[in-house]
C-alpha cells in the first residue's frame, strides 16, 4: 500500500504504508540487528563480556544474600544478649 502525501513544492509525494506502521523494536530485536553488522571477532569479544557481566550479576547477588544473613544472625545476637541480660 502507498500513501500519497501532498507537498506544495512538489505536489504528489508517494510513501510507503510500513513507514505509517513504524513499531519501535525491543531491546532484543536492537541488539540482534546490532549484532548482525559487526566482525565475528567483534561478537566474540562481546560475548567475553556479556559472560563477565553475567558472572559480576552472580557475584553481587550472592554478596547480597550473604549481607542479609551476616544482619540477620547481627539481630538474633542483640536478641540474645537481652534476653541473658534479663
């Protein structure tokens, strides 16, 4: 389907249907098309580092985690103590 736009410099302008039906891409789709117009030796070193930030993710929710239980057993040592202090 074309779509005829009327421009008063040159009267009859034609335009394609799909540049009306413009559907903004995900993230995944960008970085697919992104990855389709690099060096494979480029990929390769983009895979390094998405499997560096995977492992960092990892890392900090495990230190999280420990955090939460260094508190936790922190909270249950005042209990304790209070209760051995009455």
């Amino acid at each position: 389907m074309i779509i005829v736009i009327i421009c008063y410099h040159c009267s009859l302008f034609p335009i394609p249907y799909s540049l009306f039906t413009y559907k903004k891409m995900s993230i995944k789709e960008q970085i697919i098309q992104e990855l389709e117009q690099i060096s494979e030796s480029t990929q390769q070193k983009l895979l390094d580092y998405l499997r560096h930030l995977k492992t960092e993710e990892k890392q900090h929710s495990e230190n999280k985690a420990w955090q939460a239980y260094l508190e936790s057993e922190q909270e249950r040592e005042e209990v304790y103590r209070r209760l051995a202090d009455s």
